[in-house]
C-alpha cells in the first residue's frame, strides 16, 4: 500500500464531514481507498460523499453516527466490515475544542464542558479503538488525532489539553499492544490549521488567532494533513509506531 496507492484498501474515518477528517477522506478515495466515514454532522457527511463520487468516484460509505455511543461505534465497524471485509487502516479524527475554551481557568471549570470534551476527545477515542481494532488487519495501521495541545499545556484550555494528552497516552497503549500482530498505532499532533473548528476557536476567544510564534508564519492546511494521514497509512511508514506526528509549522518547536 504506498503512498499514493490505496487501491481496495479499507479505511475507516471519523470526523470526515469536515476540515481535516473531510480533506483525508477525499483525499484517501483519490488514491483508490474505499472509505467509511463517521460523523455526528448529516449534511457534512452528503457533501463528502457527494465530492468524492464527483471526483474519483471511489467507494465511500457514510454513517450519521456519535463517537459517544459506544454501540453506535460498533455499529458502524460491523456494517464496514460486513460491506467491504477487515480493515486496512483507521482515521480516528473527530473531536471538539469545548464550550469553555479560552475562557475558564482549571478552578473553573464546569463539569458539563469537562464532560463533554472528554466524553468525545477521549472516551470518544476509546470507544472507536475498542471497536475497530479486533477488525483490523495485522500490518494494518491507525491514526489516532491528538493536538498540539496534547503536548505543551495552555492556560484557559484545561479540558481539552487534558484530553488530548490522554489520546496520546492511550494511543501509545494500544502500539505497545499491537506491535506484535505488527499493527502500527500513531498520533497526529497539528497545531494551526484552517479548519471550522479553529474557527470556532477564533469566535470563543472573541479575536482572530495572530501566527507569530509560527515559524512558516502561516496557518496549515486541512490538505497537508490529509498528506501526512496518507503516509502514516501506508507502508511508507512501516517502521514507524508509537510516535506522535506534530504537523504546526513550527509553533511548538
């Protein structure tokens, strides 16, 4: 499976109805991946659908479907496996920032916004990993998402830091677990990018993120981290497990 041959391979997708999640599954499809994508967002899940029969018309599957439902999650692996057989890799890409980002210190933090973020981000994770991992082929591979976030700690982001270094913990669980099947289990750690969710980041904070402490002194792209999902899929990154990939331009370097 190189980089840019994905041909019959089964990927598993979630978070695709938008930004980042969105721009790896078309991408994905476009190297011939057959793609299920899962995301609590309907229309965003017809638009990707839609773009990908468009544009290279590779097979794509789309499930309306909460990361914090558990059988939901298991669910949506069944109806996978039972269309298209095991799966070659996994995208776990979906999560929130919070209702409370940028606003409330730790002594502040209301249990509802803790909650949630950590029921999606977190439990989220756990729930897509309990379900996919008995399907996944040895010498398959999974991508789990983390953040910048989950690597350095920024004041008014409790919640969501504390989540994301927990997705890198767990993530580096299940490496140590899979290694033997040689199933491979990596983090992707971006920092800026263009995405909605930045956006709505920008409208919590009440003003536009500035990108000077960025060494490319611009923000990312939902594309190039699509690149970098690619790769960790594929066998380019064959002996690569355990690591946390930061795609941020330099921001934490």
């Amino acid at each position: 499976m190189g980089s840019n041959n994905f041909a019959n391979k089964v990927i598993a997708l979630t978070g695709g109805a938008s930004g980042m999640g969105y721009a790896s599954a078309v991408l994905l499809a476009s190297r011939g991946a057959k793609v299920s994508i899962a995301d609590v967002n309907a229309d965003g899940l017809e638009r990707v659908k839609a773009e990908i029969e468009a544009g290279s018309g590779g097979a794509v599957m789309t499930t309306v479907c909460d990361i914090r439902d558990s059988n939901a999650v298991k669910s949506w692996i069944a109806a996978t496996v039972e269309a298209w057989g095991p799966l070659d890799g996994v995208a776990n890409i979906g999560g929130v920032i919070g209702r409370q980002i940028m606003r409330d210190t730790v002594a502040e933090i209301e249990d509802d916004d803790w909650d949630f973020v950590m029921d999606v981000n977190l439990r989220g994770m756990m729930h897509c990993l309990r379900a996919q991992i008995p399907h996944v082929k040895d010498g398959g591979s999974i991508v789990n998402f983390a953040s910048t976030s989950g690597l350095v700690g920024h004041p008014l982001n409790g919640a969501y830091c504390a989540s994301k270094h927990g997705v890198i913990g767990l993530s580096r669980c299940a490496a140590r677990e899979l290694g033997p099947k040689g199933i491979r289990v990596n983090c992707i750690a971006p920092g800026p990018i263009d995405t909605p969710m930045l956006s709505n980041s920008d409208d919590l904070r009440g003003q536009d993120l500035t990108f000077d402490m960025v060494c490319l002194k611009r923000i990312g792209k939902a594309t190039e981290v699509a690149e970098l999902v690619a790769w960790l899929l594929c066998d380019g990154s064959t002996f690569i497990t355990g690591a946390v990939n930061v795609i941020d331009g330099g921001w934490v370097c």
